[in-house]
C-alpha cells in the first residue's frame, strides 16, 4: 500500500481511496474487505494500482470497490459532484469563505461575461453563475471538466459552459474571439501559478476585472509583477484554509489601468576590463569601468 486519500464532505458522505504499488490482488482484496467491514460510513471506496511509485493518480485507472465513484458536497443549496481526481479545496468551510471573498471581489451585476481560469469541477463558476449573463470554465483534468457538466446540470444552471485542455493552449486569440472577451476573469491556479502564455492572453482578453484567487503567494507575486503594466491591484484578502500551517489562500482583486503604465527603463552598467596589478609595497585591485 502506498498512500490512502480520505475526503469528507459537509454533507456527511466519504471518499476513501486506497493506492497500492503492486495489484497482488488478494492481499488488497483482503485489506479493502476488512476497511468495508470496520467502516461502513464510507460512501465511496476506491482502489488505484499506481506502478510508477509516486502519489499522482491523474493518469491511472480508478476501481470502486464499494458505493459510487464519488461524493457531493453543498454550498449554498449547490450540489458538487466530486470524484477522485476532481480538485475541491481540503476545507470545505473555509472554502464557502474563500467563494464568498471571490464573489464579493468580483462585484457582478448580472450582465457579466465570466472566465473562470482552472475551474476544477467547477465550483467557483456555479457558484458566480446566478450572478452573472455567462460564465465558461477551462479546466486541464477532463474528468474534472466532466464533473463540472454535470453538477451544473445538477443545479440547472443552464448559463455555463466547460472547457478541457492545457490552459496555456485553450486560452489563445482564437478562443477569445470565438467566445468574447470577458468583463471579469476568475483564476484559481496550481501552486505553480500561471504560464507567461495565459498571463499574456489574460491580457489580451482584457477584462475590466480580475480576481487571482491563489494557494502560494510567491507565485502570485510574480504572475501580478507580469500584469502590473495593465492591472492595479486594488484588494488584497488572505483566507486561511490550512490551519495549524505556514500555507494561506490568497485571494487579489485587479483592476484595468485607464492607462497603460509606462515599463521601467532599465540602466546597466557592465565591467569592462579589470586589471590586477602589483606593487612591491601593497597588493591592490583596480577594477576600471568604461
């Protein structure tokens, strides 16, 4: 056995996935038996065969060993489906402030044309959805893009529409145009933060409004140093979702420049030549610069 994912939802129901190394199947058979017999909570048990050693099941094949292939969580009458590759924040409480924050940020009248960047199942996206015209998410995991499908079907939310695929290569000119420009953008990226690629479509895009809603400042900061030229940051709020750690969401309100601000120009003074010389008294260094 490698690793063991627990996820628990507000609703009460539980996903258990259990990921082995080797597929000795009676040796698992006989563990996932005896976790169903002493755990009968569990709404969903799953089992993964992960070869490669490490603790990515992205690309590996799911088995249910009891129940559904997912669990459902509730955030203001919204149903989520949630399956095992699916991205839903580790707390769920702190999750519903992180949305709330996000929303407020966005300040939606209800004639919007909305990005949701990195959607996941898109929880974020249904739940700005009754505040918005349309709102499309675009999501790498299609799985997840495929949970979205459903839970706004589930919420008859009818406003929304999903995309799956790299977001460097969906978010180009031609989806923009196809689509329209967006008056807000919503991006909750990885820990990585976003590739140079999106951060320049985002401006092309142009929207009057971006909420960056991020789980690693650090690269926040720079992904914001890259928008600095179009956007001015005009609210930070930090939630925390880990505690008892050093790790914070944080999420930052941007806003378009009336006008472009002017990059810094950039002075560099370069060495030359540098010249050691000796004298019998002291040794010294000269460094000229010309």
């Amino acid at each position: 056995m490698r690793n063991l994912v627990i996820r628990t939802a507000s609703t009460g129901e539980v996903m258990l996935i259990v990921v082995f190394f080797r597929n000795e199947q009676d040796k698992c058979e006989a563990l996932l038996q005896n976790i169903t017999f002493n755990f009968p909570e569990i709404t969903s048990l799953i089992y993964i065969i992960n070869e490669k050693a490490n603790d990515t099941i992205g690309d590996q094949e799911i088995n249910v060993f009891k129940g559904r292939d997912h669990i459902f969580e509730e955030m203001e009458g919204l149903k989520f489906k949630i399956g095992p590759k699916s991205f839903y924040q580790t707390n769920p409480e702190q999750a519903y402030e992180l949305y709330k924050v996000a929303r407020s940020f966005a300040g939606l009248k209800g004639d919007e044309l909305v990005y949701d960047l990195y959607t996941g199942t898109g929880t974020i996206a249904l739940f700005l959805a009754r505040y918005c015209k349309r709102i499309i998410g675009v999501e790498y995991v299609p799985e997840a893009i495929e949970d979205a499908k459903v839970n706004a079907k589930l919420n008859n939310l009818e406003n929304t529409q999903f995309f799956a695929g790299d977001m460097k290569d969906v978010l180009n000119k031609n989806f923009i145009d196809t689509y329209g420009k967006p008056d807000v953008i919503i991006t909750d990226p990885p820990r990585a933060g976003m590739h140079a690629d999106v951060v320049n479509a985002i401006i092309f895009a142009g929207p009057h409004l971006i909420v960056y809603v991020s789980c690693n400042p650090a690269t926040q900061a720079r992904d914001l140093e890259m928008l600095d030229l179009d956007y001015e940051v005009k609210k930070v709020q930090p939630v925390d979702l880990f505690p008892h750690t050093q790790h914070v969401e944080n999420v930052v309100l941007l806003e378009k420049r009336a006008v472009k601000k002017e990059k810094p120009i950039e002075i560099k003074v370069e060495a030359e030549k540098i010249v050691e010389a000796e004298d019998s008294e002291q040794e010294e260094r000269m460094i000229r610069i010309g």
